[in-house]
C-alpha cells in the first residue's frame, strides 16, 4: 500500500508541489486539498485518509484543524508550518492540548530539498511500520488456518522465529514464561534455559510487577478474544535499564489452560529521550517560574507587547499600578489600558521601539488611576531570527519623587549661586563704588560747567552742546555698569542657546576692576564660530567669575610681570570646553583630591563652597569640571558643556 500525503497549502506553494511529486519515492499519492470540510468528509467516511498531513503557513486555526483531524483518525502525522516567531507559541499549544501527541510537530520552510528530506524519512517510517503489521497480520492467518492442523505452540514459534525480528514470548495463565524466539533472548539478555518457567513479571524492575500482572489480568478477563494490552516495561542491564515496549494477547484460550502471547519491542532510546524532554521541560517551567518571582518582586513596571501592541505579559507591580489582573491586561491593546491620551504622549516612542531602536525617555503622564505622575521608561525591541521586529519589552519607573527632589535640589543651588554672587558683589563693592563715581563725577564737572558759563552769558550753543553729549556719554556709561551689575545679580533658572566666548567677554568686563588692581598679564585664546550651548547664562558667567577670581587670587603674592592669566575655549565630540590657567604657586595632588569637596578650601578667609557649587552647576548642565597642575607651574580648571540639551537627547 503507498503512503498518502494531503497538503493544505496556498496557492504560492505550486512549485512545491510539482517538485515533490518528482523526487518522493514512488508509491506516495500527494493531493492538495483547499479547505479542512473535504478532510473532515474523507476521515469520516474512511476514504482517502492520509498518512501525512501538512498545514501551511496561512492555514487559520492549524492546532483546531490537528485536533478534530487527530479525534476522527489517530496515527496521521501532522506536520505545521510555521515562522520563528510563531513557533514558540504553536509547540505550547501543541503540548497542552489533551488531543495531540508527538505526531504533531512544527516546520519553519525555508527550502525544498530540506522539507523533501523530512517527508521522506516521514514516509519510510510509515513503511516500515506499515510493512511490520503486515508481517504480523501474515502470521497471524497462518497461525489460525495451521491450529487443527499441528501443534499449536510449536508450530507458531516456528513461523516467528523465521519471520519476526522482536521479541516474542508464550505465558500461561499464570504468567510463567513457556517458550520464546531468539530475539526476546537478546532483549532480556537471558539465556532460554534461564526463561522458561520463570514468571515474566520476574523479569521487569520491582517498579513494573504488578502493572504487568494488571496487564496479564485484564487480557485473561477480556471478553474477546482478539484484545490486546499495551504496557511500558523496563529491567536491568549491563549497561543500565531498558526499556520495552510490551503487548499482550491471547493466543488460545482452551476449557484447559489459556496460552498468552507477549510481544518486546525496545524503546530505549524513545523513553530516554521523552525523559529529556520532560526533565528540560520541568527545568525550564522552574527557570520561567523563578524568572517570574525575581519579576514580580521588581517594583518597576515591566511588560511585554506584541508586533499587534497588545499586551501578552506583565509582571505584578503592573497590575497594581493599573489594578487590573493580568487576564484583564493580555491581550489588550496598550491604549486600552493606560488611556489613550496617555497613549498619544509615547506613540512616538513606541514607533521608534518598532522600528528597531532602544528608546528612553521621561514624560508627564495621566494616567485613570494613577492620577498626573513623572514617569522614566525604556522600550527595548525583540527581534526574530530574520531580524524583524516581533515586539518590546517595557520598563517604566515612577520618578515623581526624585523629580521633585530634583527641582528641590535645583532650587537650593540657585539659591545658593545667588548668594555666592551677592558676596562677590560684596567683594567688588569698592572697585564698583570707584567705578560708578568716574562718570558721576564727570558728569557733575560738565553740568557745573555748562551752568557757570550760562549764568556769565560768556558761551555758545556749540560748546553747551558739547558739554551736554559728554553729560549723556558719561550717564550711559554708568548705565551699562548697573546694567552689567543687575544681570549678574538677578535670580533666573532659565536655560536657553548661548555663545560661550560672548559670556568670557562679559565675565572680563565685569572683572576689570580686578584687572586694574592685580595688572595680570590676560591672555584669550578663543575659538572663532563654536556651536552655541544651552544652559543658563548668569549660572555659567558666575562660574566663569569665580575661576578667573582665584586665578587672580591665586597669583597675588607673585611679582606683576610674573602674573599670567590665559582663557581659553573650544569644542570637542559635541561638547564646548573652557580652561582658566594661572602661573600661581599651583595645587599639590592632595589638594588636587580634595579641591571639590565642600568645606575645604586653600584660602584662610575662605568657606570651601564655591568650587563645590561651581561643579554642582556644570554637573547639572551635563557637563564636567576638571582641575591639573600646568606648564607655568600653576593650575588650570577646564569645564566642559554639551552641545544639546540633554534632557532633549531623546527627542
């Protein structure tokens, strides 16, 4: 009899088709079949039932169309295609389903020849098994024509021994081996003289006795005689146990005594390897329950959402968050479950995560029960062996908390930059008392003059007007230091586009006085065209001030000509950087080590707290400040400020 294969495929697979009918063995009748009614019709009515059965990759409900085929006829192969990211799937459903077995099996397609090799190692099973139940049925009519004819034992015997290649034995109703083939010798690994008249069950491992005897009893109590009983057994061997596929029936069942035959056939290697299975089976159900602990005990929210963004995991912290159970969340769209105005703020983040990137970000989110909260989420893609995006795992932590401490922080250091700034203006009071008092006295000088000639009627509308242009120079100019001195005073938190080298320049004019006194001899190196930064200008023009001030400090003992201050500022990866040299006495490296840390300082009128509040400033704008020794012998602070904002680097 040939082997039929009835393939429930699409209309792409034509060539498939056509190759295998070229190059299967011949016998095999291949049929291609357009809908699961016409295989249900073939199966109960017996006709046309296939040995192998192939679903395609499109086919819907491939597990229902396994189960109802498998329920109408055991024993057909079901073979179900499928892609990598489908698979993991099919083979859960496959193995807890109460009506499917190992028959059933998965396959990625990918070429031809490999699925042509599996039909036709599929198809020479089927064969080989076809061919030993025929062998079997053979004996069995020749045994019944031969029973009037000859002895009934011997001559049974005689035709297995020739023709059977397993094991096979007679019992009598007790369960006392009578006789057996060459075969169930090797098997056992007993001699026959060591067999007979020992009690079969004798045989197997203590574990399997009285199964055995069950079996023996149930074919003995059977009211017909054709039924047989299937029993996994197993014994002893050199080289471990082995195991045996048993089958009882009876052979005869005479007023005298009934004569039962037993057929072994080894399944070693198949009962080992379902051992494996079940034992990676458990190890992983272990690991998964484990992993899910180690989960659940996490505080963030974790997630898993499909290609169809749905939600097809999630661990505790996240159904508390939106106390709803997990039934109620998979399976869900994402925005039916944190809302959809919700959803509208991270759609862009989850088309970035779908199309391939690691996306992270932090938003201002309602959500319906958890009220108006920061949060910070990762979205991390899933990628399927062809390098397709399957889905995302999501990580979200609820950081309203540390953004509050945050702005508490912020605002503590503003406060405490202002305060830094008010005693440098405390500082230069006297230099800006020295300052303003050049223009008011000038302006003084030419409105005296321009009365005194008015009043002795001795001028002109020229030299009024001169000395008037020179009233409202002077007036200006004192402007522009109130001016100068107020932005530097005033309390502003706001970050905003800036030109480094304009804020050095302002940082010089408003240091001038200190200029005039200590006479250092100023050197600028500045970068022509360097990207602009964001950050907040009277912020990083006070840190610019502090360092250019203990630069001039730093070198008050040194003789005039000896006192050099070089600024300079570049860019680098995306990053603008600024150093302030002084040839001062320089820092040891303990000083070095310590120099940032708030409290300690090197001046004895000092408090330690502007260095510790300059690094604050520049970490909060990202950036870093450094502090080494340099050529002159004296030290060089170096800031650095990214290009970006980087609260925006996301977007």
């Amino acid at each position: 009899m040939s082997s039929r294969i009835s393939l429930f495929l699409d209309d792409g697979y034509g060539d498939l088709l056509d190759y295998l009918n070229v190059n299967l063995s011949a016998g095999v009748f291949l049929e291609k079949i357009d809908s699961p009614d016409g295989l249900y019709h073939c199966l109960e009515n017996k006709f046309g039932v296939p040995d192998i059965l192939v679903l395609g990759l499109n086919v819907q409900e491939p597990i229902r169309i396994a189960e109802h085929t498998l329920v109408l006829h055991k024993g057909i192969k079901v073979i179900i295609f499928c892609n990598e990211s489908q698979r993991d799937a099919i083979k859960k459903a496959i193995l807890f389903s109460p009506f499917l077995s190992s028959d059933v099996s998965t396959y990625n397609f990918q070429k031809a020849e490999d699925f042509l090799e599996l039909l036709q190692e599929e198809v020479n099973a089927i064969e080989k098994q076809r061919k030993y139940e025929t062998t079997i049925a053979e004996v069995e009519r020749e045994r019944m024509a031969s029973m009037t004819s000859q002895p009934l034992i011997a001559s049974y015997l005689d035709k297995l021994l020739d023709r059977i290649p397993i094991g096979v034995l007679n019992l009598d109703s007790k369960g006392k081996i009578l006789n057996l083939n060459a075969s169930a010798q090797n098997l056992l690994e007993f001699s026959e003289r060591e067999l007979v008249s020992t009690y079969i069950c004798d045989v197997f491992l203590p574990d399997y006795v009285d199964d055995v005897k069950r079996l023996i009893n149930s074919v003995l109590s059977a009211e017909h005689t054709n039924y047989s009983g299937n029993q996994t057994v197993a014994s002893t061997g050199p080289n471990g146990n082995r195991y045996f596929d048993m089958t009882v029936s009876l052979l005869a069942k005479s007023t005298s005594e009934p004569i039962l035959t037993v057929i072994l056939q080894e399944v070693t290697f198949k009962v080992q390897e379902e051992k494996k299975r079940q034992k990676i089976e458990r190890a992983l159900h272990q690991s998964e329950q484990q992993l899910r602990l180690v989960i659940n005990a996490i505080p963030e929210l974790i997630a898993y959402v499909d290609n169809n963004l749905c939600y097809q995991f999630n661990n505790k912290a996240f159904e508390k968050w939106f106390g709803l159970s997990r039934e109620a969340i998979c399976g869900r769209k994402v925005w039916e479950v944190i809302g959809e105005q919700s959803y509208k703020i991270v759609e862009k983040y989850v088309n970035k995560v779908m199309a391939g990137n690691i996306v992270t970000f932090e938003e201002r989110i309602s959500y319906p029960s958890m009220g108006v909260i920061f949060i910070r989420s990762t979205y991390v893609p899933n990628f399927s062996e062809s390098g397709e995006v399957t889905g995302f795992v999501v990580l979200t932590a609820d950081i309203t908390k540390s953004k509050s401490d945050e702005e508490l922080e912020k605002k503590h250091l503003l406060e405490s930059a202002h305060t830094s700034r008010m005693v440098t203006i405390g500082e230069m009071s006297s230099q800006l008392a020295h300052e303003l008092s050049q223009p008011l006295t000038s302006i003084e000088a030419y409105s005296r003059a321009c009365i005194t000639l008015i009043e002795q009627d001795k001028t002109t509308k020229e030299e009024v007007l001169s000395a008037l242009e020179n009233v409202s120079a002077q007036a200006i100019r004192a402007q522009q230091i109130m001016h100068e001195l107020r932005n530097f005073v005033k309390k502003d938190d706001s970050r905003k586009s800036i030109s480094v080298n304009g804020l050095i320049e302002s940082a010089i004019n408003l240091m001038r006085f200190e200029f005039q006194e200590q006479d250092p001899e100023v050197e600028l190196h500045l970068t022509d065209n360097l990207p602009q930064v964001f950050a907040d200008r009277i912020l990083i023009e006070q840190i610019l001030i502090n360092l250019i001030k203990n630069a001039i400090e730093a070198m008050r003992e040194l003789d005039t000509d000896k006192r050099r201050l070089i600024i300079e500022s570049n860019s680098d990866n995306q990053e603008v950087w600024v150093s302030v040299q002084d040839s001062g006495p320089g820092l040891t490296d303990y000083e070095i080590n310590k120099i940032f840390e708030p409290f300690y300082t090197t001046k004895p009128e000092g408090m330690g707290m502007g260095l510790a509040i300059t690094r604050s400033i520049i970490y909060t704008h990202g950036g870093r400040l450094l502090v080494e020794q340099n050529e002159y012998g004296g030290t060089t602070f170096k800031f650095t400020l990214p290009v970006e904002d980087i609260e925006f680097l996301e977007d």
